[in-house]
C-alpha cells in the first residue's frame, strides 16, 4: 500500500550542501519503500526569511491534505512555531534537526536567545524528532525539552566506492568541504596553514560562497594578505558529481568546524581506507598509507565538535596540520624512490 507524506525544505531542494544531500537519500529511500513524497519548498532566506516567504510558507503548508505526515527540515522548522502550533492538531508533523539553531556561529545573544526560544517553541509541537546524530539528540532533550521517546537518531550512511589508487609523487592534497560561513572555521584553518608555508601543500575549500557573503569576502582577503592565494582554492559550491573526483584525489581531509551536528561532509571519506588523526581542535580525515592513525576523541565518534580558538587549541591545530601533512610528504617522497616491481 502506497502512504503519502509531505517533506518541506527551505528552498531549492538541489542545493549542494551536505543538509540537503541527506534530505535527498531520505526522500528517495523513502520513495523506494512505497512512500509517495510530495516535496513542499517553503522559500529561501530560513532561518531569516522575509515577511511575505513566511506567509507563503505557513499557507503551503496549511493546504497539505489533513492527516498526512509532514517532515519539516530544521533550518525552517526552528522559525515556524507558530505554524506548528496550528499544524498539530490535524498533520503529524516530524521535525528533521540538523543541529541546533542557535548554535550557527557568529550570532549575538539575543539572536541566539530568540533562535533558541523559538525553536524549543516549534519541537514541543512535534510529534516525532530525527535528529542527524546522538549528539544533537542529547542537545535536543537536555536543552530543548524533548522527551527522549520522541527522538530518533537517523545517521548519514554512506556509498561504498573502490579506494582511489595510492599516488607517487606531488604535493600534498587538503580538501575542506561545506558552505563558506563562520562555523565551519575557515579562518582558523588558513591561519594555521600559513605557519606551513615550508611544507609541500595546496588546499580546496569546496562549499557554497554565496551563504554569507562577508565571510567569503574576509577569508579571500586573509588568503591574500597571507600570500596564500596561489596555495588555497575556494571553489564554490560542486555538485556530487564533480565532488567525487575531489575526494578521489584528496591526500589530507580537513574539517575544522566550530561545531557540526554530525559533519557530513567526511561521510564519503570513510569507505576510501583512510586513516584519522583528530586534535582538541580540528578533525582530518586521510588517504594517505604508512601513517598511523590517532585515537580520536569520544566527541568525535558522537558526532559533534565544539571549537574554542584559545591558544592550546591554536597550537594543537598547528601540530595536528605540521604532524600529518609533513608525514605525507615524507610518504611521497619515500614513493617516488621505490623502484616499481617487475
């Protein structure tokens, strides 16, 4: 028997993001296991939209049909608490959580209070909570009141692709994945990079530039007045398609965010054969052999990491960086005067 259910997004749902990448895989599993889904785009601008695209999203999602189930997409749902309120009573409405709102970094405490407030108002209507990791779940009921019965941890899985054959020779290839905003700690990840100019490095930073303009603008100025510019590539948002070559021919993987729910980003990393080195500040993924990897820390493996730029998390990111990327250099250079087997 086929059910029906709505899912609503903000915005486009193609949007090359790693949110929206697991919004995808669930619509489309859910398709395959006899779901019709009817995707609801309730506008751009969540989780600060504009009067009149809050007006059209609560009215698109008041004319869904009675009864059935709507999954709202948290970067919306945290903001819509008023609609939810109304909505309760006649849609079983399932709250998708990415992570917290309040959370994103660079906001004001008033800003964060009234993300805070507002989305612990919209949860309480919520029938049902997914959340993307255990971590954003202990969040969830520890500090929005969400009864634990009501969570459901739904991780991101992940494709199983063949590991990309073990270069000879070149320079050490960093990868960094996700939209170029505060969080994900961009500036701190050129700052530390600049300290190993001496070192054999080039890093793609692949993400959407266009979610917040300023920072975009600040972290190709720093990249410039570091003399970086020839070293480190922002790339703007990539499609899955032209994601993977990335990945494929990524040495060091980098993720050094202020805080991610889960950090799906790494995800495509892990059927590669890579190794992990993680410090108090920062996570790095690599492809890289001969290298051992590093016992991660417990937030790690909960999927959250919280960064706070004090000077010990400086100097450990610093550390981390000289530690792994001088070890792959040392492996290439190791490679390339090995004589190939006959």
């Amino acid at each position: 028997m086929v059910r029906n259910a709505a899912f609503a997004v903000p915005g486009d749902l193609a949007t090359p993001t790693g949110g929206y990448a697991y919004d995808r895989r669930i619509i489309a599993e859910l398709s395959l296991r006899d779901w019709r889904i009817e995707v609801v785009d309730l506008g751009d601008g969540f989780p600060y939209p504009a009067a009149d695209t809050r007006a059209a999203a609560c009215a698109r999602l008041a004319a869904l049909p009675p009864g059935h189930p709507i999954v709202i997409d948290g970067l919306a749902f945290g903001v819509l608490a008023e609609a939810a309120a109304a909505l309760r009573a006649s849609h079983p409405l399932v709250a998708l959580v990415h992570h917290p709102l309040a959370l994103e970094s660079g906001l004001s405490a008033a800003g964060a209070a009234r993300l805070r407030a507002s989305e612990r108002s919209a949860l309480a209507c919520a029938r049902h909570v997914i959340a993307t990791s255990a971590s954003v779940a202990r969040l969830l009921v520890d500090d929005y009141g969400v009864a634990a019965g009501r969570v459901s941890v739904v991780a991101p899985g992940t494709d199983r692709v063949l590991p990309p054959p073990r270069k000879r020779e070149g320079e050490v290839k960093l990868l960094a994945v996700g939209s170029v905003i505060p969080r994900k700690g961009y500036d701190v990840l050129v700052a530390a990079l600049a300290r190993l100019r001496h070192l054999p490095w080039r890093l793609i930073i692949a993400g959407d530039r266009g979610r917040s303009p300023q920072t975009s603008r600040r972290l190709r100025a720093e990249i410039a007045r570091l003399g970086l510019a020839d070293r480190i590539t922002l790339l703007g948002a990539v499609t899955s398609e032209e994601l993977s070559p990335l990945y494929a021919c990524t040495d060091l993987f980098v993720l050094p965010s202020r805080f991610e729910g889960y950090g799906m980003a790494w995800r495509p990393m892990m059927w590669r054969r890579l190794r992990r080195h993680c410090s108090a500040s920062l996570r790095i993924r690599t492809n890289a052999s001969g290298l051992p990897p590093a016992p991660a820390p417990p937030s790690f493996h909960r999927g959250a990491s919280r960064l706070h730029t004090s000077p010990a998390c400086w100097k450990a990111l610093h550390e981390g960086l000289f530690r792994r990327v001088a070890g792959i250099a040392r492996a290439l250079r190791s490679r390339r005067t090995q004589r190939p087997r006959a």
